[in-house]
C-alpha cells in the first residue's frame, strides 16, 4: 500500500467509522478548549460520580453493539499478518484499559459516597475495591472479545450492522469524551499557571507528560477503532491532531 492510500479515507471505506471519530473527537476537544472556564469543579461530587459511571456504562454498550460489525470486518481481512511489534502494543492497551477503568470505577464509588478513598481502615471498602477490579476486568473481556475474530459471526447479530454501529460509536464517543475531559481537567488545573507559556522547553516537557496522559488515559478507552487500522500511518496522525486543541491550552491559553 502506497502513502497515498495510507492516508486516504476512500480507499479504506470500511474504517471511514475511525476517522468520523476522530473528527468528532477533535470537535469535542475544540468545544472544550474554548470553554475551559466551564470546569467539572463546578459539579458536586456526586455529579462526577455519576458521569464517570456513565463513562463505564456506554463503553461497555459500545462495545457489546459494535462486536458483531467489527468482527465481520476482521474476519474479512484473513490476510492479516500477526506477530508484528504493534500487535504487543495492543495487547499492552488492553492492559491499560483495565487499569483505566478500575481507577475510573473506584473513583465514580469514592465520589458517590460508597467507598472511603482516605480511609482505607474499613474492611468494607477492600470489597468495594475488589468490585471494581472485577467490573474493569468484565469489562475488558466484553473490549477484548469484541474486537476478536471469532471464525463466524452470526447473522443475527448483522441484522441492522449500520444503524448498530453507529449507535455503539456514539456510546463510545460518551465514553472517550467524558474520560478525556475529566482527567485531562484534573491534570490541566494543576498547571493552570503554565497556560499559554509557549513554545519552551519547559512547555516541552509539559506536552511530554500530557503525551503520556493521551496514552494511558484516551488510547484504551478508543481500542475498538484502534484495533480495525492500528497498523495505518494516517491512524496515529489523526489521533494526535484530534490531540492538538489541548496542546493549544498549555502553548498559547
């Protein structure tokens, strides 16, 4: 495959759903960057709970209604070669993505009132605590599994396959958008001094740390669209383009 079809959405028809994503992705990062005043500090605690809970919710929505399309799709490109370093990479997401989530669960239980994140005295929460270990690890699984040949995919679950998978892009994009926003915010209010210092070299290692950030934080929570063009140049530039309004904060503020 040439550059140019590296790069160009028409040739790969089937993963124009990655690159819509991406756009919206880059349009939810622009709303925010211009609203930024507009902060979660402002929620209650209970508020945040929930929108975190929400973040749980609607990946594993997407992920259940997206299988039966995305495993079509791969069980179509049989000539796909394995055992190449990006696929170890891969397998390194999904262990992020139940890191992810574990600390994303925990955290939506603490600001609900249901676990004691100071206080780890209380053998109740150790519970709470084991609970979210095993709603990230579900989780996962349902993530793993559904971005996996599974040799057949039945026709029942292709029935309306369009219609499907955009409702489960839309559930994912929830998902991604409310993960990006809000750890994103946490991390960005604790160098809001550093805002709009340029280009310098310690604005440098900020955009570094952040880096880190995007692929911890919104790399995992994207694994369902990664999975279908991790191996396209023209996957990982939109990634980082749809990154760049948050970058824009730290540069110019």
């Amino acid at each position: 495959m040439n550059s140019l079809q590296q790069f160009s959405v028409l040739t790969n028809p089937e993963r124009v759903r990655g690159f819509v994503f991406d756009l919206a992705v880059l349009a939810g990062n622009i709303v925010f960057s211009v609203s930024i005043l507009d902060r979660s500090e402002n929620l209650s605690d209970r508020n945040i709970g929930i929108l975190l809970l929400a973040a749980i919710v609607t990946q594993l929505l997407g992920a259940v209604l997206k299988a039966g399309p995305l495993q079509y799709r791969l069980n179509r490109e049989s000539s796909r070669q394995t055992g190449h370093l990006l696929d170890k990479f891969m397998a390194v997401l999904l262990f992020f993505h139940f890191i992810l989530f574990s600390v994303i669960c925990l955290m939506s239980l603490g600001l609900l009132g249901i676990v004691d994140l100071l206080d780890r005295s209380s053998s109740g929460d150790d519970i709470w605590v084991g609970v979210s270990l095993l709603i990230a690890g579900l989780l996962t699984y349902i993530v793993w599994r559904a971005g996996k040949r599974p040799g057949k995919v039945r026709a029942k679950m292709l029935k309306f396959p369009t219609a499907q998978e955009a409702l489960a892009d839309g559930f994912l994009w929830i998902s991604v958008s409310i993960i990006t926003r809000f750890f994103w915010e946490t991390w960005y209010l604790e160098i809001e001094p550093s805002r709009g210092i340029g280009i310098s070299l310690r604005a440098i290692v900020l955009l570094v740390s952040l880096s880190l950030l995007f692929v911890v934080f919104y790399m995992p929570s994207r694994y369902l669209f990664l999975i279908e063009d991790y191996r396209y140049v023209r996957t990982w530039v939109r990634m980082w383009v749809a990154m760049l309004p948050l970058a824009w904060l730290v540069l110019v503020g």
